[in-house]
C-alpha cells in the first residue's frame, strides 16, 4: 500500500483499509520509539503551526527525530513574515525548500487543503479551524484498538463540544469506517455540526442526547473534549455552556469496569483530577501514541515504509 508523497489533509482521505495499514504500521514503531532508528536520516520536516499546540507539534517533532530525521519551524506566526503580510500560499512555497515534508496548523478552514495545492512535498493537517484534526483521529483509533483490541462491535460516545472541536468531526468520520455504535453528547448549542451527522448517519447508528448519566452505563468508549471558548464568536454564548460537563468518580459509579476514557487534551474541567488515577482513564497514554502514529504517518509519506 504506497502512502508515498500523499497529504493528509482530511480524514475522509483514508479508507478503512488504508487506516488498518497505518495502525499496524504504528504497531510496529513501538520498539523504534524505544530505542530510536536512523530510518528518516537525512530527512526534515517542517512544522509551521499559525495556532498554539503542544502535543501535535511536540510529537511529531518528537517522532522526526526518533526516526533519525531533523526537525524546524515556528509556533508563533508572529515572529515569522506572515507579520509582514505573507500569504499562506508564499509561506509553503517557501517552506517547501528548506524541508522534505510539512505539518499545518492554521486557525482558518480549508488552510490545509489550500497548501496542499502550492506545496511540491507532502502537507499534513495539524489541525485547522474547526473543521478537522486528521492525525488526530489517527492517534484516537490507535489508542482504542490498542485499549480494547478492537474499533468494531464497540458502543462510543463523543461529549462536549461537538461544534467547535475539530478532534470530534475527524473521529466522527474515522469510526463510520467501522461497525460501531455512536452516541453524541452535548448541549444542544454546541451539536455535531450537520453536514458531519449527515454523513456518518448514512454508515454506522448514530444518536443524539445531552444527558451523559443516562448513556454512561452502556458505554465503551467515552471521548470527552473541552468547550472550544477561542472558536466562540460571542463570549456570551460560551458563557451559557461553559462546564456543561464534567467527569468525575460520581459520574463513573454505574459505568462499565472496561470503560475507556479518551481525551485530545489539553483538558481544563471538564475531567476532574481524581479520575486520573482510575483504570478507565487512559488519555495520557493516548499522548504516547501520538508519536508511534506520527512516526508511521511520517514514515509511510516519506516512502521508508511501503
């Protein structure tokens, strides 16, 4: 399966089989993420995130150089020439020269798609707008076949903010690939952005409810997000959702001993602290993943793995 050159700009680019590929390919950099491999020696790559990130730029930064490559780029536009009023277009095509593959985070919608067309090397979306998170997805996938040994036969549930949050539109697409169950929680202000419900509603069960307790007890799955206060035209608005949920030992009580609990983080209330410490709670390993699916994500479009 040749994942050579591609850009991953959406989610929707993969099929489930090429997904398959991707985790398994994932699997097998386990023991490179251990003890570092010189397989993208010589290669580099460029992220140049216009929005502030932490795990996504970290960890593919991380796994460049666990695969022996080299790492550059910026986290704030500011110090960059888009201060002087540089277009995207001009940013990429200028990027592209110094770097063998670039990573995208731009607060616009489309921005990913939009440099794939300039850039002669692969563009990967690191997120952009509220819109998608395609990685992201990725790495959401790995963790729960890696937590409960399979994606199919699962009942999952998305909470928060399903508006605004790009991770929960990219996951969304991700799970319709396989035979699950889908339930969406939220205030009704912040519901799975319609033209993604339509969709998914034509692959897999999808249902729409804003009381958590009452799906806790059937639930395999649970990804919660925080509400996306920076994507609020009207801080008003966010002000009437504001800590709509929030997970904690109580709302656990009647939930399944399996349970898994995923988060893209960063987190503000909507987990309470006591849960870290719960078997069900398994979002700071979904930080790991995050490098061994980058590194075969990196890997795969570089041509070092086929």
């Amino acid at each position: 399966m040749n994942f050579q050159g591609r850009d991953i700009a959406s989610i929707e680019d993969f099929t489930r089989e090429e997904i398959n590929y991707l985790l398994n390919t994932a699997k097998a950099m386990e023991p490179l993420a251990a003890k570092g491999s010189d397989m993208l020696k010589g290669k580099i790559l460029a992220n140049i995130f216009f929005e502030p990130s932490t795990r996504t730029r970290l960890s593919f930064e991380a796994a460049m150089l666990k695969l022996g490559g080299s790492a550059i780029g910026f986290a704030d536009a500011e110090n960059t020439s888009v201060k002087k009023g540089e277009n995207l277009a001009d940013t990429v095509r200028t990027v592209e020269n110094y770097a063998d593959i670039i990573t995208l985070r731009h607060p616009l919608e489309g921005a990913a798609k939009l440099a794939a067309e300039f850039s002669k090397i692969p563009i990967i979306n690191a997120g952009s707008g509220a819109e998608e998170h395609p990685t992201q997805a990725l790495v959401d996938l790995y963790t729960i076949k890696k937590e409960r040994r399979t994606i199919d036969g699962l009942k999952v549930a998305l909470v928060g903010d399903l508006r605004y949050g790009r991770t929960v539109h990219s996951l969304a697409y991700a799970l319709s690939l396989y035979n699950i169950e889908l339930t969406l929680v939220s205030p009704d202000a912040l519901k799975m952005r319609r033209e993604v419900l339509r969709a998914i509603q034509n692959r897999i069960q999808v249902s729409e409810t804003q009381n958590l307790e009452k799906i806790i007890p059937q639930t395999d799955v649970l990804y919660v997000t925080r509400i996306q206060k920076e994507r609020f035209p009207d801080q008003a608005e966010f002000a009437k959702v504001k800590g709509a949920y929030r997970v904690d030992l109580k709302t656990l009580a009647n939930a399944k001993k399996d349970l898994k609990i995923l988060h893209p983080l960063p987190r503000v209330d909507e987990i309470a602290p006591e849960v870290d410490s719960t078997p069900q709670a398994c979002y700071f390993r979904q930080v790991w993943n995050g490098i061994v699916v980058r590194m075969a994500l990196l890997a795969l479009l570089l041509g070092q793995v086929k």
